[in-house]
C-alpha cells in the first residue's frame, strides 16, 4: 500500500484548510477505503479543492476529510462513465500514457509540452492546458488557404462555425487528434 496516496490527501487537505491539521481516524479509515477501491489521487484532490471552493464561497470551515466524502464519490463515479465503452482505465488513474499517445501525434515543437502535463495532479487543469495547447498548435498550422476554404464553407454562418471548419480542415490536413485525454 503506497503511503504517497495517504500523505498527499494529508497534505492538500492541510494546505486547502490553511491550518495545521491532523486527520482523525475516520478520516484515514475513509482514505484507506478510497485506496481499495481505486480512486485515483487525482480525483480525490479535485474533489477536495471542489468541497473547499464551495466553502470558500460560504465562509464556512470544512472540518474533516470526511465532509469531502460524497464529492470524492461522485466525481469518481462520472469520471467511470466518462470512460465506459473507451479505454479500460480512466485518466485519473495515470494520465502520463494518454498524455505520451498525443505527444507523439504532434509536431515536434509541441510533443514537451504535452508531455510536461503528466506532473499536474487534476486531470481537468491538463485538459484546460489541453485546449489552450491545442488552440496554439491549430492556429499555428492553419496557413491562409485553409483558413479561406474555411471561410468560403461555412460563408454566412457566423464566425463560430467558420472558426470549427478551419479547426477541422487542420486536423484532417495534418492528421491530428484531438488533444484531450477522453476519446
């Protein structure tokens, strides 16, 4: 059993509450619990920061890991079915070889960045950058006959579908996946 799982709740747990704090029993028997059944690190701080933020918002003290408990559950569950029918495991579990799979499908320039991402703990922060990368890479790619194709396909539809056309003729073009880490 990694001890590294158990520390780092410990941890953001503290660092979010903004106080020295010390777990109680229920809440490392909850931990251990989360540990079995395979939440992912990741999800578990996301949930934390989630129960954290919304406290914030109320000025209210979240006063135990346990209060986190349902968050944790319920991000977990969507993120399993996020994943049903597609890969075996979700991206929470080890997001560093979707994230290799997209890095070898890019233009070289790009490839570290992706590749740097593995170091985040929150898988919807890597999707944010994900999307800020693949804006960068797209429009980097897109040369002025694409975006004038794009322009005459979708002629008087609104900039929004002329901004998706020219997106898609730059993938079909350079054969490029979409950079996220749910297919």
């Amino acid at each position: 059993m990694s001890t590294e799982y158990f520390t780092d709740i410990e941890a953001h747990f503290a660092e979010r509450r903004g106080t020295p704090f010390v777990l109680s029993a229920k809440d490392w028997a909850l931990m251990k619990e989360w540990h079995e059944a395979g939440v992912p690190l990741p999800v578990v701080i996301e949930a934390i920061d989630s129960c954290f933020d919304k406290q914030d918002a109320k000025s209210r003290k979240v006063n135990g890991l346990r209060y986190c408990r349902h968050a944790v559950h319920e991000l977990w569950k969507e993120r399993k079915e996020l994943q049903i029918g597609a890969a075996e495991t979700a991206p929470e579990e080890n997001p560093a070889p979707l994230l290799e799979l997209l890095a070898e499908a890019v233009p070289a320039e790009f490839a570290p960045r992706i590749r740097e991402l593995a170091k985040e703990k929150s898988v919807p922060r890597i999707e944010e950058k994900l999307i800020e990368l693949e804006e960068e890479l797209l429009m980097s790619l897109a040369t002025e006959e694409l975006r004038e194709e794009a322009r005459k396909m979708s002629a008087g539809a609104g900039a929004r579908t002329e901004e998706a056309t020219l997106r898609r003729l730059v993938r079909e073009k350079f054969g490029l996946p979409r950079l996220t880490l749910f297919r």
